[in-house]
C-alpha cells in the first residue's frame, strides 16, 4: 500500500431509495443484491481496500441497517459453518468484515447524491486532504482506475473522476465532460460537464462513471451549491463550482467494462456476464442460454 496515496477512505453513498428496483426494495436494500452471490457493495468494497482505502464511510438511511449488518462478523453462523468444516463458506461469510474497516454515517432524507457525500464530512480525520467516493451502482470493470486516478490528483492536484468513452447516440444517457487534452491520452482536464446532452451537443465522448477522488474542498463547495433538480444537493453541482474557481479536475479515461447495477435491466447483464465466468456456474448457463436463445 503506497503512502503516498491521496485518501484513506472511500465514501459509499447507499441512501437512495432505489426506486427502480421497487418492489423489492421496500425491505431489501438494492445495495445487497447478489451479483451471482456476493451483493453488490462487497463488490465496491473489495474494489476500494484493492486501491488502499483503510476506511469504508457507507452512507445509509434509517432502516438500511442491513448495509452495515453485512460488514459484521457473525460469530455464530461463522461457528457453525467451522464446526460442520464448511471451510470455503466460511471464508465467503468472513470476507466483507476482513476486507476493511466499515464505518456507516446516516443520511436522514435522500436529499440527493451531493448530499449523501457532505453527511461524510464530520467521519475524515483533519488531515485527510481528499476522500474517494465509490458509487455501489456502478461496477467499473476491471478494477484498478482508482489507483490511476490517484496517480492523476499526484501529478496536478485538485481532484479526479473517471470517464468512459462512449462514441456513439448513447452518450445521450449519461453526464458528459467537457475537457482538454493533456500529454496523457486517458488524462483530460475537465472544464464543464452537461447532464443528459442530446448526441449532437454533446462536448466530448467521455461519460462520467461513479469513481471519485475528490479533494476536501469538495465538502466546503457542497455547503454553497443550492438544490438542483428534485430538490436535491447534486454532486456534480459542487464539482462545477470547484471548477469555476480554478480548481484543478481531471478524468482518468476508463479503458474497461461497466456494469450498471441501479436499474433491473443492467442489474440482469451484471449477473449474467458475473455468472458466465464462474467456474461453478459458468458452463452450465452458457450452454442453457445457448439453447434458451435459438428455441
Ligand atoms: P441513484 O439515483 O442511482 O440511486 O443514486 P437511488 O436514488 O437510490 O435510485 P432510484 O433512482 O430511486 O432508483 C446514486 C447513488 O447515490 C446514493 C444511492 O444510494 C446510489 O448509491 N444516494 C442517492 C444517496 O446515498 N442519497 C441520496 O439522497 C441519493
């Protein structure tokens, strides 16, 4: 683990209310939903130990306790499963609490993504100069942006976000930078950002993704910005004003896979494409979905 790395914690916002996936999200918190059999935020988790984090601040809501009962140890079922020499099950039950510290913060109202970040403020340590944050939504595949991105906020400062570079109509659908070059090819320096552009408007074609390295300044702006659309403090907003006052923002360019597990339709291809590369599972479902789609 480098010292030199620019944060210690990640901040995972899981307050939403996650509409998308209702019904099940009445009682389930989408966040713990299985990719294949590890929900989604173990995933997020491993991915911000894997870059250095030595602390997970997860956002929650009241009654979304089960988020943070998934980063416990428990003693009895971990017992049991020793006892009946269940080892490899038992490693899977450990690994959540083992992987890194978990610390939750409460986000009372979903007042929005902005929001979320600034309840994590009072959680980082006076020196922390800057924090990741880490959509649990959003799967950016394979890991290790975060290590590049950091690298980027140790050569010009400020902060950084990840882009993936999406050429065609469907850029449309996602937050769109509007950036300069440097010497890096995968290194823009970023001067606005559209939400949504039709395809033709757009200013680039880098679409955000849910990767942070935010400096702590960013908590400060978040107390300025007003609320945007929905009433709601957006993260974005707070990263426009650093902008306009000069602070250095850069985006690393993602050269992978992503995987957006919010909404049922991505959450299936997550799941799929996760299944197909088990080795216990893999097989089996590559032959069945052969057959499924030619009948
Ligand atoms: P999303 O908009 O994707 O999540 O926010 P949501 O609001 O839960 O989903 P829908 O639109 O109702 O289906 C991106 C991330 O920010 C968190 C969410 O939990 C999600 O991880 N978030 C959003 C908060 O923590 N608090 C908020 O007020 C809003």
């Amino acid at each position: 683990m480098s010292e030199s790395l620019p944060f210690r914690s990640a901040v995972v916002p899981a307050a939403g209310l996650g509409t998308r996936f209702l019904p099940t999200t009445k009682t389930v918190p989408k966040e713990l939903l299985p990719v294949v059999d590890t929900p989604g935020i173990e995933l997020v988790a491993a991915e911000a130990a894997e870059a250095g984090a030595r602390q997970l601040l997860i956002v929650t809501s009241p009654g979304k306790d089960a988020v943070a009962a998934h980063f416990a140890p428990m003693p009895e079922l971990e017992e049991t499963l020793k006892e009946r020499g269940k080892d490899a099950l038992l490693e899977k039950v450990r690994r959540a609490a083992e992987l890194i510290s978990v610390r939750t913060v409460t986000q009372h109202e979903p007042k929005g993504l902005g929001h979320a970040v600034a309840c994590a403020a009072d959680a980082l340590a006076d020196d922390e100069q800057a924090v990741a944050v880490l959509l649990p939504d959003d799967l950016v595949l394979p890991t290790g942006v975060l290590s590049r991105m950091a690298a980027v906020r140790a050569e010009f400062g400020g902060s950084v976000l990840c882009a993936f570079d999406i050429p065609g109509p469907e850029i449309s659908a996602y937050g769109v930078f509007d950036v300069s070059d440097t010497a890096d090819p995968d290194v823009k320096r970023v001067h606005g950002m559209v939400e949504k552009p039709p395809a033709d408007e757009a200013p680039s074609t880098y679409a955000a993704a849910g990767r942070y390295i935010l400096d702590r300044a960013v908590f400060d702006a978040l107390e300025r910005i007003t609320p945007g659309a929905g009433g709601e403090l957006q993260l974005t907003d707070a990263v426009a004003l650093l902008i306009s006052e000069g602070h250095p923002v850069h985006v690393v360019v993602h050269r992978g896979g992503r995987h957006d597990l919010g909404n049922p339709g991505g959450y299936v291809r997550a799941f799929v494409d996760f299944a197909l590369q088990h080795p216990d599972y893999g097989p089996e479902l590559r032959s069945w979905l052969g057959s499924r789609l030619e009948g």
